[in-house]
C-alpha cells in the first residue's frame, strides 16, 4: 500500500482537477492502470491483475487476444491493455 500511495502522490502533484467528481475519476483512472496496464517488478514484471489470476505473460503459445493503448491523465498514465 505504501507503493501505491507514493506512486500516487507522486502522479497527482502533476495535474489539476476542479473538484471532488474530477478527482473521483481520476482515481478510477490510476486503479485501473496501476492494478491492470502498470508492470509491476516485484511481481516480475505482472500487472497485479495478471498475478491475481494467475497468469503466464510469458507464455509464447498462449499469444495475447487483444493489445490496446491505454492513455489518461494528459499522458501521464500510459501503457498497454494486453487481454489474454
């Protein structure tokens, strides 16, 4: 929980939002990247997601099922949505 807090302060000093509605959905936004496009390296380079449900990013016979782009915060919070 620490990570997370860190990472999120760290994110938040950079953007502005008007009120409590923006910063409900910029902190929807940050829990979605960070549990699901962020590699984490404690995790092996697996999102939290992908370590939850056990999977193997690995795995060169099981090829991802979709690959998007995923972007918010003005760019700030950037990576790829890989559906397996």
């Amino acid at each position: 929980m620490e990570r997370f807090f860190g990472t999120l302060k760290r994110y938040l000093k950079q953007i502005q939002f008007d009120n409590k509605t923006a910063l409900d959905g910029l902190l929807k936004d940050f829990g979605y990247w960070y549990n699901q496009i962020r590699p984490h390296q404690n995790l092996g380079g697996l999102t939290p997601l992908e370590a939850w449900d056990g999977v193997d990013a690995f795995d060169l016979n099981q090829p991802p099922k979709e690959i998007r782009f995923y972007q918010a915060w003005d760019g700030l919070l950037c990576g790829f949505h890989i559906r397996r």
